[in-house]
C-alpha cells in the first residue's frame, strides 16, 4: 500500500467535490478500529463515487431517502425488507460466495433464505416430508462424500421447501400441517440418503413492500426459481448450505435473488413405471407412477478450525 | 461511451463474483427509463464493488442489515434518521455541492437542514428578532448584489438560528417563544439590509439513535459549526441557501455534516463602545455595549430559465 500522503489524501477542514473522500475518513479518530476504518472508509468512497457519477437531483436525494425509510418501517420481528434488498440486488449473493471459496468439486452453497427452521424433526430414510398430501411425488436420493468419494456415514441432510402452491409452511400456518416439507436424514453406513417429498414449485418474496415496487419499477419479476433447501454438516467438515435446482424450472435462468449456481441445477426426472424405476436403479419404492426423481450427491470439506 | 458487448457486459444467468455486476444489471427490463437505468446501475456497481473490497462476513453483513433497519424505525414524521447519516457521511453536502455549482464571486450555498419553516414573519430592517433575550446581542448587516456589484432592491433576505442554548425554536416549542429568531427582511432601495439577533452557538445533531451510536464507534463528535441559516432570493435570481459560519467557533474546522465552506466564514466583530461602531461605520445603533457586529454581503446570480 501507497503510504505517501497527499493535501488531499488527508483530507480537509471544508469537504468539496475533489477532496471530499478524505475529508470524510479524514474524521475518523485514532482509536477506530482497523476493520471498522476499512469498512467505513469504503463505504465513504463508493458512496461519493456514486454521488459523483450519477449526481442526483435534490428530488432524487429525497426520493432515495425516502425509499430506504419505507424500507426501513417495513421490517418488523417477522418481515426484512432491507435482507430482500440486498438480495435482489445480488449483494446477499455475493456475501455467499466470497465466504464460501470452496475447492473444485465440493458442493456449492447458495443463500440459506430466511425460512428456515433449526429442529426439524429426525426421520428416517424414505420417510416421506409431504403431509399435506399435494403435487407430484419426489424421490430424492443420493450419498454424501468427501472430495476423494469417501462416504460420510452419519452427516446429516437437513431439508426444506415450499408445498405445491409454492408457499413453506410457515407462511401459512393455518393451512399447512406443521413442519410440512421439512425433516433431517443421516446418511447410512454408505454415505447413502433418501426420502419422499413433493416436486418443489418456483415462488415470489414477498412483493408487497418497497423492495417489490422496485422489482417492478425495474422490470423485474419477484420469482424464486423452484428449489429444495439443504444444510448438509457432518463433524470434521465444513457444513454447506445449499439449494437444488430442478432443470424444468422457467425462471432457472432468472432468479429475483441470484441464488442459482450452475453446479446445483439437477435433473428431475419421470417415472413412469416399473421399468422407468428399473432402469434409473430404484427398485420397487411402493411409489405410485408417475413420479420425479433425483439423484444427487453433497460433498464436503474437512472444516478449517 | 464503449458499445461493445462482452459475455461479462452482457451479464450471465447465473452470478459469480466476476459477472456480478452485469448478471445483475442486464435484468433490468427494457422499459426502464435511461435516468433509472443509470442510476441504478450505478448503485449495484459500487454496491458489489465495496462488497468485494471489504469481504464481509456473514455476521458484518447482519451488522449492516441491522443497523440500516435501527436506522428506519427511528425514523418518524419529525425525524429523518436516513437524512442525518447522509449528512454525517458528508453526502447531503457533496448533493448540494454538486446542484449549485455558481460562478465565482457568487455566494455559495450549503445544505438546508431540518429547522427551516416556510412563512416566518416579515420585519422592516433592523428589528430584533431574538424574542427570549438570550445570549450575546448581534447585530447582522450587508446588501445583496448582482454578480456585478448592483444592488437588488425588494431582494428577500430569510433568516433562522439557533438561540443561545443551541436550539431552534421547534426543538423547544415549549419554552421559546414562536417564531424565535426567524424573520424574512427586504433588502432596500441600495440592496441593503440590517436586523438585531444574538450570536449563533454550536450545537449537536441528534445524536440518540443509531447514527450518533456510529458517530461514537467512528470516534467522531456530534456537533455542527456555529451557524445562521439564509435563504436570500429576488425574481429573476437563483434563490441561494446558505449559512455564514462565525470565525471563532471551535467546530468550524469539524463540523461534523461538513456544511462549513470557507467563502461563508465571516468575521463576527465585538463591538465594545460608540468608538468601536464609529470605527465600523455602524453610527448609533440604540444597541448596548458590548455587542457582536457581522457585516455581510450576499450575491446573486440570474435564474437560468
């Protein structure tokens, strides 16, 4: 780092449009923090650069005042409109990924979202999630690893999703059965899980808030493209928390929050019989035909503690 | 500007931290007007750009989400948390730096605050308009000109202060009288115009809520340079909003929204017998001994219409 200091560098005792960076992180007191400086001066810098570059009129400055206070009176204990900001403009995204550089062939995570619930109940493989009965039946299946292949016996598969009408049961607690769509598996002595469940369906956040006005006033959609929640974690590795993607899903391309990885798009595939089911190597599953199947795989990190 | 399109410009279907930007850029639709585009654009290209410089963690991005939320719920009909941290984080004053770039020689304008009320009483020339009789008499004088140096007769000169304790009348409905230290004077047949007050004392922002908690964490103070407020406008003119900053206030050099420029520091002399005045060209006055004396000019530009 450049350690010369220039007039400008450090700043003024009167901002104006040259000096007005350093003016500001010129303030800052000897005792802050080095992290908090960083933070700060960086948020100082872009918020100027911005100012500059795209000069906002007065009404502009109130109306981005204006915009982030009814942002601000939309949160309550249940509802965060400043979260659903930051993802739809992908920022949550990016948080996601800068702090999960993960090695080539580990699973990728994506955004835990906010309706997950810790404490699911423990069930055991096959046992199927849907109590309330709607959609298409789903297999999932597959094995959890570490990055040579090795099974992970005992990690467990924590799992959640929305119903057929695309909404999770705790959006509708007086329609869904409670923890519907919801269960965590461990992996036997092979590595292997499975369970039944119901074929996700895409979904719009919340639209109904400033956030949502935006979307529109952007020309964007507020859908989710379809997805299972997972947190996969067993001791000694570095737990991922995760989506899958089914391939048939018309807004994979175009999530409102950016969660969709390339590596966790999966193929959803129809059984429509006896010999469908033979062929993909399931055997007979007491699954009425047609339904979907998945076939996938979660491979860990050893933790970095 | 550069036409040209690469994969990166043009965005992806799915995000990563190299087409950020752009992935989530190219979703907006394309009936956005060009002015949203821009600005928006701008937004999430600095946005993701500080997120990438600072690498937050997930616990600095909640930080960040909660602090913008304190920052909303404290924000009511008579407060503007979201306002006083654009100002702290001198954006408010880069805004209007950036909306009245005048000619040199024309009076510079700074930031408009929160106590200015539309309507204050219209007084001939030299009244008082400090009504509690606090703090140290002042006696403010000068003209209003054209850029050239011609009087602009019938100019109006609007004026508010704090009183002697540091507060506005507003701040205090219950123990100043109304319309304390407010008044709207016009400039005379030579664009002169003189009134009696009491010299303006520094003061702090509110400083309660979330944006005096990262004043302290930045280990900055709360106080804003001793100041009078003005707007002065004429038909035909650009109406200027401004202050003048008395020369010997301790803050002049931090005022902590850094709306001090160095054009509006003006000399506040202590005038301490009729020798003094005469000195100053100020004949008899009717004002006890020892008062404050500014003399200060206020120049105009045509209105661009």
């Amino acid at each position: 780092m450049d350690t010369r200091t220039t007039a400008v560098e450090k700043g003024s005792r009167f901002l104006n449009e040259e000096n007005s960076v350093a003016t500001v992180n010129g303030r800052m007191g000897a005792e802050v923090s080095p992290r908090m400086k960083l933070v700060m001066s960086g948020v100082v810098k872009h918020l100027h650069a911005l100012t500059k570059e795209i000069e906002p009129t007065h009404e502009e400055w109130q109306q981005a005042i204006d915009f982030l206070t009814a942002v601000g009176h939309k949160c309550t204990d249940w509802r965060q409109e400043f979260i659903l900001l930051s993802d739809i403009l992908g920022v949550s995204m990016l948080v996601e990924i800068i702090n999960s550089r993960r090695p080539s062939g580990a699973t990728e995570n994506t955004v835990l979202g906010p309706f997950y619930l810790p404490e699911a109940p423990r069930y055991r493989n096959g046992t199927n999630i849907c109590l309330d009965g709607k959609g298409e039946p789903l297999i999932v299946k597959g094995k959890v690893t570490d990055l040579d292949g090795n099974p992970i016996p005992g990690a467990l598969v924590d799992v959640w999703q929305t119903n057929n009408d695309g909404f999770y049961d705790v959006q509708q607690k007086d329609v869904q059965p409670d923890w519907n769509l919801r269960g965590v598996f461990a992996a036997e002595w092979d590595g292997s899980y499975w369970y039944r469940s119901t074929k996700p369906r895409f979904y719009p956040i919340p639209d109904d808030g400033p956030v949502g006005q935006l979307l529109g006033r952007l020309g964007r959609h507020p859908n989710r493209a379809a997805h299972i929640h997972f947190i996969v974690s067993a001791p000694g590795y570095d737990p991922v928390i995760t989506h899958i993607f089914p391939d048939d899903c018309p807004y994979l391309g175009e999530d409102t929050v950016f969660g969709v990885r390339e590596t966790l798009i999966s193929k959803f595939q129809e059984v429509r019989s006896s010999q469908d089911a033979k062929g993909l190597g399931l055997g007979d599953l007491e699954e009425r035909f047609p339904y979907f199947f998945v076939n996938w795989n979660f491979v860990l990190t050893p933790s970095v503690t």
